[in-house]
C-alpha cells in the first residue's frame, strides 16, 4: 500500500514538471508573467488614464515581451517588459 501511494506521488510529481516545463517552453507563463506585471504598472502608475490590456508579442530582438494598452481616448501604448525583471522601458515615464 505505501509503495503504491508513493509511486502515485511521483508520477503526479514528474506530470507536473513535465507540464511546466513544457508551458515555460511554449512561452505560455513567461507571457502571463508579463501580461500581470505590466498590468499592475499600468494601475499603480495610470489609473486615472484607464488603460485595458489589448495585446501581447514575444520581441526576439531582445527576447522580451512588448504588451500593449489602450486608454478610454483611443491611446495605445506599449511597454517592453521582462518575464525577470518586470517592466523594462514605459514610454510615458521613460529614463533620463
């Protein structure tokens, strides 16, 4: 019986590696991690703009992600944002 049970946990273990490797290989999580960071940037920072999520497109030029809003004037904007390091380049506040 417990050598049962113990078999079971290892092959619901390794399913589940097994599926989470293949999401983060399908881009499938690095997307939705960037999709809620900018998401939460675009609230924190803009609220009073109301930006809706529109879009999102891997950039393999810099392998990150471009995520793309819209405000309630028509206004698109998007952000260059990294599944690591969050938001990356915002053109409404950007650096310097």
């Amino acid at each position: 019986m417990l050598k049962n049970l113990s078999r079971k946990k290892l092959i619901i273990a390794t399913f589940i590696l097994v599926l989470v490797v293949v999401l983060c290989l399908t881009r499938t999580i690095p997307s939705g991690i960037c999709i809620l960071a900018s998401i939460k940037h675009v609230n924190d920072n803009y609220p009073d703009r109301n930006f809706k999520y529109k879009s999102i497109e891997y950039f393999s030029a810099i392998d990150d992600y471009l995520v793309h809003f819209v405000d309630k004037n028509g206004y698109e904007m998007s952000l260059t944002v990294s599944p690591l390091g969050g938001v990356i380049y915002d053109p409404l506040n950007p650096p310097g």
